[in-house]
C-alpha cells in the first residue's frame, strides 16, 4: 500500500499530515558533515552515489520523514547539457561558460553526468521503508536558466532578465532546451525508482506577471505535459518560491499535481485561493525551526489549521538552515505527528 506521503500528493485528504523537510539531508546533521568532510567537495558526494544515497537515507533514519528527497543539485542539468560546473567555498556554484558570453550552441551535450544519480535513486529505493515515499527533483527552466546565463547566482536576476527582454527568441531556444534535457531527467529519476517528483523554481518570485506567465508557467507546463504523457501517474509537485499573488495562477495551468508554498504566503490566503482539493506542501519560515520554543509551535499548528480541509504535506517554506538544531526538529515533528484532522 503506498504510504503516507504519496497517497496525500495523490490528492487524499489523510487524517494524518505526511511530512518532509527540504533540505533534510544536510549540513545541520553530523552524520552529514562526517561524511562529507571524508569525501571533499559537494560535487564529489554528489557524483559518488553510495555516499549521495547514504546522505539521502540519513534523516529517514534518525527522524523517519515521509518522503525521501534525492541529494543531488539542481545545476546538475546544465553541467549535463555541457557547461562546467564547480562549488567555491563561501561563493556557492560557478557556472562556465555563462551564456551571456557564449552561444548555447557552443556547448557540447554530456548526458553521462546524469547516470550517477540515477544510480542515487535506485540504491536509496532499495534501502527505503515501504511506507516511505522516494522524491526525485529538478530545477525549473527560469531558475536553471539564471545560472546558465550569468554563471551564478545573483540576487535580482539582472543579467538573465535583462536578456530574456532583449533577445526573447534566443531565451526562448535556452528555455526549450533545458525543458527538453529536464524531462529526460525526471523520467530516468522515475525509471530508477523516484515515487514522486519536485520541480523547484527558486527564482520565480523575480519575474513581472506578463514574463511570469512566459518564463515560469509555461516551461513548467511543458514539463509536466511531456512528462505525463510519458509516465502519467507520477506526482509532480510544482514550488515556484515567491510567486505571491501569482501563485494561483501557477497551480491552475502548469497542470502539477500539488503545489509548494513559500514562507512569505499566508496559509489561510493560499487555503481559500488555491484549486479546492489540490494538495498543498509546505509552509513553515525555516527561521521558526531555528528559533524553537512556543512560537514554533503556535506557527507549525496556524499551518495544519488552514491547510485541514484539503490534502496538505507539511514542509518548511523553503530549505532547513545550517544551524537549526536538531532538536526543535523533533520538536516540530513531535507536534505535526500528534496532530489530527
């Protein structure tokens, strides 16, 4: 029988609330940070998929989550579609040749950098409880398409923008390609074993409504109409963090199955705007899990309140800090775990 977290994403409104952390697997545990100091750079764990499934599993073991999440990255996609990729310390990832410079006809395809993960997947589905739900992912077009035109990260997305105003035809032959490479991906994911999968939009929330709908709404849409077509009965949750208002939009035409909210939407807006019966995830401030203590609590329980007549998969808004201890995150699922619709 499927469990907790699938059937909910599957659209039953469970009495019990499934829940999952992003960011689960990470630098908060020190069953990570031993792992990954004996294996150097991010990339290195990443790519040494005993070790990445070994990070997968280790927050299903010391606090049984729900749903696995895949450790991988999202820039995993543009380094297979030919872009070097490497993590500098304090300075996040670095991207070359960005695509301001160069022409994506310029890169050469390397589709091998995707088998490692989906070995990943198949070694962790292997090892998972049956009542735990696998999660592959991948980065949406926007979001990927940012680091592929600037190189990195920034905070406003200027470059990337910029050029998608300027040379619309030429954004839009990125935009395609990495919808192309990004549902291969997830087929392979699923292939391999992943139960239900995630598409994160990390940068949505920088987009004007008219480029929202261009840039954010239609590549996911594509997405998930080549992917059904594919694998129809798969899951696909949809987070395009700081859509704000446009969020519902999001939800009705991407065509996903549940959709991610963010920390700055309040649970009982998105309850009464989002498609009734559509199952929602999140949406908990990372910072109310770092913080502990009452306020954690009378938070954590605002959100299971507003989301109670819909199926909802309790998760932060976005990924678990670094410093959060471990355990207000006992704390919080002691308080999501006892509660009943």
């Amino acid at each position: 029988m499927p469990g907790l977290l699938l059937r909910t994403l599957s659209g039953e409104n469970m009495a019990e609330r499934p829940v999952w952390l992003m960011r689960q697997a990470g630098r908060y545990l020190p069953e990570y940070r031993a792992l990954r100091a004996s294996k150097g750079g991010f990339l290195n764990l990443v790519y040494d998929s005993e070790a990445a499934a070994e990070i997968t599993l280790q927050p299903i073991r010391r606090f049984g989550f729900d749903g696995a999440i895949l450790f991988s990255d999202i820039l995993i996609v543009p380094y297979a579609m030919g872009q070097d990729l490497e993590f500098l310390v304090g300075e996040g990832p670095h991207m070359s040749p960005r695509l301001l410079d160069a022409a994506l006809t310029s890169l050469t395809a390397v589709p091998g950098r995707l088998s490692p993960i989906y070995e990943t997947v198949r070694l962790v589905k292997a090892a998972l409880p049956g009542d735990k739900t696998m999660l592959g992912f991948a980065g949406s077009p926007w979001t990927i398409a940012t680091y592929m035109v600037a190189g990195e990260g920034s905070r406003d997305q200027h470059d990337t923008r910029a050029l998608a105003y300027r040379d619309p035809a030429g954004f839009q032959a990125i935009i395609d390609a990495i919808v192309g490479v990004t549902v291969e991906y997830l087929i392979g994911q699923i292939q391999a074993g992943a139960e239900a999968v995630q598409l994160f939009d990390s940068w949505a929330g920088s987009l004007a409504p008219s480029e929202f709908e261009r840039w954010v709404i239609a590549p996911n849409a594509a997405i998930v109409r080549q992917l059904k077509a594919k694998i129809p009965n798969v899951p696909i949750i949809g987070f395009p963090k700081g859509a704000g208002e446009k969020l519902g939009a999001y939800a009705r035409e991407t065509g996903v199955d549940a959709i991610g909210v963010d920390e700055t939407i309040d649970p009982v807006w998105a309850a009464r705007e989002l498609p009734p019966g559509m199952p929602v995830q999140g949406n908990l401030d990372p910072l109310l899990l770092l913080a502990g203590g009452e306020e954690l609590d009378r938070q954590a329980l605002r959100v299971l309140e507003a989301f109670a007549d819909r199926p909802h998969v309790f998760n932060l808004g976005h990924g678990i800090g670094q410093t959060t201890p471990i355990e207000h995150v006992e704390q919080l699922l002691a308080l999501v775990r006892s509660w009943k619709r």
